[in-house]
C-alpha cells in the first residue's frame, strides 16, 4: 500500500458538488493498494500514520502524532498512487491492484484505522472526488508499506 500523508488544517471531499467528508485539523490521507498487497499492509500503514510524529509541539519541533493531537483523519482512495511514468508519457497501472481486491483493502484500512479513537472521514472508492486540502506547513510524508515490512 502507498500513502501521500499530509498535515493539513482543515480538508474537505466532494462528489458532484455535495461535501461527503470533512475534517479539521489533522491529516489527509491519499491511499492506493497494489496487487500484492494484504492486510500486514494496512496494520503496517494504520500504526504509522497515526503514530507519525509531524504535529509540532510547544518548542515548534515536530513531536506530536495526530493522536496526540486529538486530530482527524480524511482518508481517500487513489489508485493513481501505483502510476508508472517509466515508459512514454502515459501511466501505467498495472501495479494498482483490481478494484474487487482493493476496495476489500481500503474498507479493512478505514475501519480499522478507526480503532484509534479519532474523528475518521472519507470519501468514495472508485468515485470522481474533488478533494481540497489545506495543507499546513506544507508537511507532506509518502509511505509505502514494502518498505515497512
């Protein structure tokens, strides 16, 4: 699995013009499942994400996890995650995994990373979303669970 993390001020979805999913301060999580992926995956992703210290603290250094900070979380589903522009110009995604696979991934993701008592928001698996991020700092992380494991 590939996550693009950001620390955000406030986030927001949109499908068709109707808001879906909104949270404040917290962090935007943009998620995209490839074919080998299970759930050791998602466990390995959830516990970093929420654990990743990049809220700052008193001092202004960067100590906090979004637990600590009693944030929210917006997580969205994005295959284009797994896009290889290594020949020509157009992406492939032949590493994405199949939307049957991945949306079993993404909903095991999404409900279990609600286990971690925070505010949880998303938006729509396989859906055309418009999703507007405030990002604060800009603090942007990219996870990717084969390099956990």
């Amino acid at each position: 699995m590939r996550a693009v993390v950001q620390r955000a001020k406030k986030g927001s979805v949109e499908i068709e013009e109707k808001e879906i999913g909104k949270i404040e301060k917290g962090l935007v999580v943009l998620l995209g499942v490839g074919q080998n992926d299970s759930e050791k995956d998602a466990e390995h992703l959830i516990e970093k994400i929420v654990n990743l210290r990049i809220f700052e603290d008193e001092e202004g250094k960067m100590n906090l996890s979004v637990k600590d900070i009693n944030g929210q979380i917006l997580i969205i589903s994005q295959f284009t995650l797994y896009g290889d522009c290594k020949k020509g110009r157009r992406p492939s995604f032949i590493s994405a995994a199949l939307p049957d696979k991945a949306v079993k991934l993404y909903d095991y993701f999404v409900k279990n990373i609600k286990n971690c008592g925070l505010k949880i928001e998303t938006g729509e698996f396989q859906a055309m979303m418009l999703v507007k991020i405030f990002n604060d700092g800009p603090v942007t992380i990219l996870l990717d669970s084969e390099k956990l494991i």
